[in-house]
C-alpha cells in the first residue's frame, strides 16, 4: 500500500514542469528557513525537497544521455572514411 502510493506520487511528480517547479523553489526555501511547529511547514520541507529531487534527477539524467551521445559510435562514416569508388563497365 505505502509502496503504491508513493508510486503514485512519483508519477504525479514527473508530470510536472521543471521550470514551474524552480519557480517556487525560493517561497519554499524561504519556507522551510522559518521554522515553525506547524503542519503547514512540514509540508514546506516536503515541497522544498521534492523540487530539488527533480532538479537532481533531470541534472542526471541529462548528463547521462551527453555521456551516452559522447560514447555512441558514429552511426555513419565520416567522409574522408568513404573509400572513393568508381563504376567501370
């Protein structure tokens, strides 16, 4: 049960936009530096650490397909490669 609804809360957190997300970056932080014994900061703290979560998985997840592209072998040969041919009848 805990399992699936954080599954679901995981899916829910992808569908957002990043941008949007960093938007509100800073009203959180701000949040979260003023403690208060309140739920309303708990759900701060949460908020706050769910929008670096994402900024951390795309950084990630970016630098993973650079590294990928940079490693991929060349899907065609350059063309100084092509050897020069010639039809002869």
């Amino acid at each position: 049960m805990i399992e699936n609804t954080l599954e679901d809360i995981a899916e829910k957190i992808l569908a957002l936009d990043e941008a949007s997300l960093t938007s509100l970056w800073e009203k959180y932080k701000d949040k979260l530096e003023h403690f208060a014994s309140t739920k309303e900061w708990e759900r701060s703290a949460i908020i706050f650490f769910i929008i670096n979560s994402v900024k951390v998985k795309n950084s990630i997840f970016n630098d993973q397909i650079i590294n990928r592209q940079k490693d991929a072998p060349e899907s065609r040969k350059a063309p100084s490669d092509v050897p020069y041919l010639k039809r002869i009848k």
